[in-house]
C-alpha cells in the first residue's frame, strides 16, 4: 500500500497526525488506524529515499542541516517543505548538496528529524532508554549514560579516537536541557584563547560542529592547527531567543537580561565554563562567532558580555535597521518574534512593531575597551546586502563608528573559482583568527613566505593559501598557529575592507567616547548558582 505513495503525500499525513495529536483523530486519520508518529516518520523516510541507498555521510549530513535546511527556512519554508526541497537535491544529485552527498543516499536520523521540526525534545527528556535521566543537573556536567537524555555526547561516542579532545556538558535550565561540546587540542599551549563556535540550526547534534562544509574532524584540525579551544554552542529549540521579543531601541539598546532572553542564563554557565579552568583556557581571550542568523546571535552574545569577550565574528551578519533594505529572512526589526511565529510573512501587515529600530543588539560604547567586531559578507549575498551601501554589515559598522568600536568590515566578491552568496569566506577560521587577532601575528618573513608560495601556485588562490599553510613549504619560517596577517589572507580572497580605527589583528587601544555615542555599555547580566565544576 505504502509503496503507491508519493513523498509530498506521506509529508502531508505526518503533518497532519503531529497537528492532530494521537487523541480524538480526525476523520481523515481514521482511514489509516492506529499509526504512531515513530511509524509515520520510518514511512516518510523510506517515501524520501531509494530502498536500498546507502546512508547519507557526515559530510552530507551537515551540509543538509547546517545549510540547505535553514537556507530553504529563510525563504519562508516550514520545516516539513525545507526538508523535501532538500531532499529534492539529493535525489537529483543537483545544487550544493551535490558537492558532498551522493545521489540518492538515505537520510540520517537527524536528517529525518530536521524535517519534522523535532529538536529532540526538551525538559524531561528520553535518555535512549525509554526513561527520563536519572540525573539532571543544574549546572554544566560532563555527559554520562545517566544525564546525557537528548545531548549528542561526544565524549561517549566509539571509537573514542575519534573524538579526542572533544566532551560535551549538559545541564537543566528551568526544566531544559541544554547541551555545549568543546574541543580542547592536547597540543596547545595553556592557557589556550576561545571560539564560542554559535550553530542554533544542528539543534545540539555533533553533526553541525562544522566549518564552511567541512566535516568535523576537519574543524577539529583546524582549531588544533591554530592552538584554541573551540566551544560549540546551540539550542533545542533550533534557533536563539534573542532579547526582548527582537524589540531593540534606543531606550532599550542592550535587553540582555534573563528576563529577555532564556539563552543569557545558558551563555552564562558557558562562560563559567571558562573561567572555572582558568589553567586551561585564557578567560580574557575569549571570542564569538557564528554566520547569518548564528553570526547575529554572535553579536548579541558578544555585546551583551562585553566585559568577557574579547571580538565577534559576525559572519553574513551584521545589524538591522527599520526601514532599511534587506528585512531579515524572520522580518527582524518589522516585526516582533512572537509575531513572526504566529503569523510568518504577513506579521508586517497583521501585526507590524511600531518601536523596533535595531536588532539583534545596538552596540553600547565601552570605556575599558573598544569592541572588535569583525563583519563579513559577499557583495551578491541577497540575504544582507541590498546595494553597495545597503547591509547588514554596513548598518553594524556604522553604529560601531559612531560608538567608537573597532569595527572591521570585510565585503568579499565572487569570482571565477568561487561563487559567493550567503556563504562564510574560503578558509573561515584562518579570516577569524587573523581579523579578531586570537593568536600572535605572523613574522614578517612568513607572510613573504606565504606570498610568495601561493603567487608560485596554477591553483585557485583559496587553494594554494590553504595548500602553502598546511604543507610543508612554510616549515621553519612561519609559527605553528600564528594568526595571518591581512596580506597573507587576501592571498586567499582579497575583501574590499574598512577598518574604524585603522586595525586588523591586534585590537585597537581604548577610545574617548564619541559625541554620537547613544548609550555605554553595562556590565555583563549576572545569574544566580555556584561556578561549574572545571572541565576533566
């Protein structure tokens, strides 16, 4: 019976039997019996994908959830139409999925659950076993087999080799669970500097601790390259609860309470994280980063713990303005959240914000120390750039300068080897490193080395930078981990850039604060509870 249906109509009974409960069914649902959201989900599967396809990779994985999902979101899909547009790609073997997932492969658990808008749970939540963990702790824990409930735990997965270094903490937030992996690279030097890496879209699934496409041994390898730490940050519920329902004005530049947002009382125990290691991790070199609607969170985050972050790196992100191209994909400074979520695109008729101005935060000035906040985006990206003076990254930069932060604007351009878009740069966290200045600056005579390797390559650029870094030719002359200077990565891509204060790298000394500055900066939002236990 089953195999006579099509996808599009096995999506509709699955959204039909989630919107109807399994009580009081509807005439429709009584057609097909007693049929359990599990069974329905196993039979929308097989509907999606060739019987005998082998499973999506990890790569593909990804790709799918931390990409192609929240891509097809933006446009206003729900999560059921997201995940069959994707899939469409797969089967097709056509668009950018095509670069990593083999045509037809099965979808994955997560991949699957993605499409049904489930995060897995939350509160008291399954633990594999069909019981509610024994343990739920208040503060954040290292995952066992009695806490782990819906975390994707790193530290007990198998083989072990493979996750080495990396352990992920669960902890209960007024009766949620919240999840958070790091990375810790036996090889660097400790104290070690910090990424917040911020991916909303995984939904807590080690599947989204990935970089520019990659896989996540290959982010792994590349922190290690560098000597940092990498915390992965995210949420059950698939994207972050920005301050104050989205409304940002100059009244209320900075909602970063825990009455504004339930995520500041997660940042919090993260950073606790941190500073309860202090042997380990360089709490006062702690960084955030994240793209698009991760890359705005990043600025929150990062602004609303000022005083314990050291740069963002908001890639395609920025800030947005009322009544300035392009509105945010959840139409962010139109409408408030609440109302997005009930009435989606037409909030901005049904129920439009009179006092929105900015969002996701407006950018205090601080009289410890200017803010870097690096910026980044493609000059053909359609979801943050309107003109060549209209943008996410621009309207952010502007209140940078007039704040007097350290604000560094980089606008890259496509070109014959790389496409552009809503994309992160090539090579991401080597543009991370060397514009937030993590590590020591490169000598000198690397950055001649460097040059001078990649303008000897037949290679695409972004290729022969990462080919000279990584191998051999470099050896002796450049320090492991140093952070590459502005020459060395436009040798990469070459960004049309701004710089406020004129720095790249190292950041810029305190600043007067300026006449146009609307507010200063307050101290980051305080949470009750004892300090977690330092990381084993």
């Amino acid at each position: 019976m089953w195999s006579e249906w099509g996808s599009n109509e096995l999506m509709r009974l699955l959204q039909l039997y989630l919107l109807c409960g399994s009580s009081q069914p509807s005439p429709q649902m009584m057609n097909f019996g007693p049929i359990t959201v599990g069974a329905l989900v196993l039979l929308l599967a097989a509907a999606l994908q060739p019987v005998h396809a082998a499973e999506c990779s990890s790569d593909c994985e990804a790709e799918f959830l931390s990409r192609c999902i929240p891509h097809k979101q933006g446009t206003g899909q729900d999560a059921a139409t997201a995940y069959s547009s994707c899939r469409d790609e797969v089967d097709a073997g056509t668009g950018p999925l095509a670069a990593v997932c083999a045509a037809g492969c099965g979808s994955t658990a997560a991949m699957i659950a993605a499409g049904s808008g489930s995060s897995g749970g939350d509160g008291d939540v399954d633990d594999g076993t069909g019981d509610v963990p024994s343990e739920q702790p208040m503060m954040p824990s290292l995952c066992s087999s009695t806490n782990k409930g819906r975390c994707d735990c790193a530290n007990l997965k198998t083989p072990t080799s493979a996750w080495q270094g990396v352990a992920t903490y669960t902890w209960w937030i007024d009766g949620v669970q919240r999840c958070v992996t790091t990375f810790t690279s036996s090889s660097a030097q400790s104290p070690m500097p910090v990424v917040l890496f911020m991916q909303c879209y995984a939904k807590d699934s080690l599947g989204g601790m990935t970089l520019g496409g990659g896989t996540a041994s290959e982010t792994l390898q590349q922190a290690s390259r560098f000597g940092i730490a990498m915390f992965f940050l995210s949420t059950p519920d698939g994207g972050w609860d920005f301050g104050a329902d989205g409304v940002v004005t100059d009244d209320n530049p900075q909602p970063c309470s825990t009455a504004d947002s339930k995520d500041i009382a997660y940042l919090s125990a993260v950073f606790g994280l941190i500073e309860g290691s202090t042997e380990t991790y360089d709490a006062s070199k702690v960084y955030t980063m994240g793209f698009s609607q991760n890359g705005m969170f990043a600025g929150y985050a990062g602004f609303c713990f000022a005083d314990r972050v050291a740069g963002i790196w908001q890639g395609g992100a920025g800030m947005a303005r009322k009544g300035r191209p392009p509105t945010p994909p959840g139409k962010q400074v139109e409408c408030t959240a609440s109302a997005f979520d009930t009435y989606k695109n037409e909030c901005v008729t049904q129920e439009p914000c009179a006092n929105c101005e900015y969002w996701p935060i407006y950018p205090c000035f601080s009289a410890s120390r200017p803010m870097v906040d690096c910026m980044q985006t493609y000059s053909n990206d359609a979801v943050v750039v309107a003109s060549d003076t209209e943008s996410h990254p621009d309207y952010m930069y502007e209140m940078l300068v007039a704040e007097g932060h350290d604000g560094r604007l980089l606008r890259f351009s496509p070109t014959e080897h790389v496409e552009g878009g809503h994309k992160a740069p090539q090579n991401e966290l080597d543009w991370v490193i060397g514009c937030l200045g993590v590590k020591e600056q490169c000598s000198a005579a690397c950055e001649e080395a460097l040059v001078s390797c990649v303008d000897a390559s037949s290679s695409a650029s972004h290729l022969a930078y990462r080919d000279c870094l990584v191998g051999d030719s470099l050896a002796g002359t450049c320090t492991t981990g140093c952070a590459p200077t502005k020459a060395m990565l436009d040798k990469s891509e070459a960004p049309q850039t701004s710089l406020s204060l004129g720095a790249f790298g190292p950041a810029a000394a305190p600043q007067p604060r300026p006449s146009t500055s609307l507010c200063q900066q307050s101290p980051s939002p305080q949470v009750g509870g004892p300090t977690p236990a330092s990381p084993t």
